[in-house]
C-alpha cells in the first residue's frame, strides 16, 4: 500500500508543459507586439506637418533646389532648363491639365513645369525603357489622382523621373518604394510650392488642349533656336518673362499668350 501512495505522488508532480507553452505563446506576443510598436514609431513618416514640412528630404536619392515661382514665357518661348527633366523655374504661362492625366505621347515641359507650381506631381519616363507593363504600373498611381501628370519623355537618362516643384527623384523599377514615398511626401504639401490652391483644371480652348498638347521640344543648347526666343531658367527680371500677379498662377502672361 505505501508503494502506491508513493507512486500516486510521483505522477502527481509531472511537468506542466502546456501551462508553459501557454506562457511561451504569451511572452512572445507580447515581445513581438512590443518590437512592432517600437518600430512603427521610429519609422520614417512621409506626411507633410507642421514640425516636418519637407518628408522628402528621409528618400534616399531625392535632389532638392529652391526655386522662385512666377516667372512665365510665351508659348512660342523656350526655357534653357538646367535638369532634365526640369523641376523649376520659369514656364508657360499655361498649365498642362494635371488631375489623373496620362499623356500617351510627350509634351513640351514648358507646360509641365507649371503643374509643379500648382502642386503636381509630374511622373516621367524614357519610353524607350519602360515596358508597357512599368508603363500601367505607374499609369496606376495617376490615374484618378487629382493633382497627378505623366508622360514620356524622351531622352531621359534614367526609366524613370519624379517631379514636384524643385524637388525630384529619378528610380529604375516602376516598383520601387521611393515613388509612393515621394507622392505622398510632395503631393499637394502647401510647404514646398509656391501657388497654394491653384488649379490643375484642364483649360479652355486656345489655352492648353489637353487631347491634342503642345509636343515636347528638348532643352535648347544655345540661346536663339530656329528664331525662338531662349529664356534662361532663372528668368526672373528677363523682359521675355513675365510674373503671375494673380496668386493662382493662371494668368495669361501680359505680352500675350491666348
């Protein structure tokens, strides 16, 4: 009989393994949640505020330039732009239409560098080395979009180029997590272009056609093309450049341009 009570007692004492691998469970949630949190707080934030007015500056490979806004050229005008493409400086004194718009074939930048005031986000890429599929995949992130423009542009030395107003970021895969990092930081961030609240509207006749634009015309490399008057990107003060007075940037510059 004590050799059963003594044996009864032994299992009696066995390991509680599932109340431990209960335990287990628990404190690695718990690290893993707590690991989770710590990291989303120290992840970079591409939101525009206040206390962070310029997100774009945490994107790897993003240039920056301060450029002065307003300063206009005729249509029949072109400017000897400094990048290509630009991402500032003077423009036409209309506005390529911007909301979700995807040009299907090159347009003159002139045009395009005024979105950029506006606020845009402009999306260029080298037709040449984009397949058509990159081309839908960053086709998709316009589309629908206010404030958003894309078309080809010829010659450019990468797939792929980003433009906000003197801010821009050239990538190679139309995958690549920079560009929704560049959208979100630059899209419509008050902090960072000059005409808060101008339009992206597409304009009236005789203005802008957005079905049948102005064809893209590559930097000209001296100052006088075919009888066109050049203007410098920096045209501010240039007589061939004229300065929106209007604080929407949709004046037609006033030595002409209907």
């Amino acid at each position: 009989m004590s050799g059963a009570r003594k044996s009864s007692a032994v299992r009696g004492r066995s390991t509680p393994w599932g109340m431990i691998s209960l335990i287990l469970v628990v404190v690695l949630f718990a690290g893993g949640l707590g690991w989770y949190l710590v990291a989303k707080a120290n992840a970079p934030s591409y939101t525009p505020s206040e206390r962070n007015q310029d997100p774009s500056t945490q994107i790897a490979g993003v240039q920056v330039i301060k450029y002065t806004g307003g300063n206009h050229v005729l249509p029949d005008q072109r400017v000897a732009y400094t990048h290509s493409p630009p991402f500032g400086g003077a423009h036409d004194g209309f506005w390529a239409a911007c909301n979700g718009v995807v040009y299907p074939t090159p347009v003159r930048q002139e045009n395009l560098v005024h979105d950029l005031e506006h606020g845009a986000v402009w999306i260029a890429y080298n037709p040449d080395t984009v397949s058509s599929e990159g081309v839908a995949t960053l086709a998709s992130r316009v589309q629908g979009q206010t404030y958003m423009v894309m078309a080809p542009y010829p010659g450019l030395d990468q797939p792929i180029s980003l433009q906000s107003w003197g801010h821009q970021l050239k990538v190679s895969d139309p995958n690549d997590p920079r560009i929704d990092q560049f959208i979100q930081a630059l899209r419509l961030n008050r902090y960072q272009y000059p005409e808060v609240g101008a339009t992206c509207a597409a304009l009236g006749p005789g203005q802008f056609d957005q079905d049948n634009p102005p064809p893209f015309v590559p930097t000209p490399p001296t100052s006088q093309i075919d009888g066109k008057t050049v203007v410098d990107e920096n045209a501010a003060g240039n007589p061939a450049a004229t300065t929106d007075q209007s604080g929407m940037g949709g004046a037609v510059p006033s030595t002409g341009g209907q």
